[in-house]
C-alpha cells in the first residue's frame, strides 16, 4: 500500500469510521479495490498521480462496479496527505447516505 492508503486504513479498519467495517484489498469480479464497505456498497479508491493518465481505464472501471450495484469514491491521494479530517468526513458522509 502507498503511504496516503496506509493512513486512510487506519482511520478505517476495525469499524473506526462509526461502526461501518471496510475491507482493504478487496477482490471484486475483475478487479481489486483499495477499500470496500459492503454494508453501504461502497469502494474507496486512492488515486495517484498516475491516475490521471489512467482516466479511461478507471472509468470502464468505475462503470463495472456501477453495474454491480457499487458506488465508486475516488479520493486523490494528496487530499488524505493535506486534509484527513475532511476525508474522513467525505467518506462518512458516502457510507451513511446509501
């Protein structure tokens, strides 16, 4: 894991985020997700700098997991870096509103 998803894991695992429990690495059809919340179908995705050259990809990605019936939470890696209260409360707000 990079540095930003190893800091947003410990904000996650072990139900911290008001009791909803994330699994990280998570395997689903075709693709592994950084983190996954099954309670609210939710993937929480860290993007990179790399990210930006790999929009088409994480669209026909994101997509997918649409048609699965999973909502795709793209946070890019230097808003956990700058401002991990705020992330936490974005995806808080994500888990609470399925």
């Amino acid at each position: 894991m990079t540095l930003p998803e190893v800091i947003l894991w410990q904000v996650l695992r072990g139900k911290r985020l008001s009791g909803y429990r994330f699994r990280r690495q998570h395997p689903l059809g075709p693709y592994i997700l950084d983190f996954y919340c099954d309670a609210a179908k939710l993937a929480v995705e860290v993007d990179g700098d790399d990210h930006r050259r790999r929009a088409e990809r994480d669209a026909r990605r994101d997509a997918w997991l649409a048609s699965q019936g999973v909502r795709t939470l793209r946070i890019p890696a230097v808003e956990i870096l700058r401002d991990l209260p705020a992330v936490t409360d974005w995806i808080l707000r994500e888990v609470a509103g399925k």
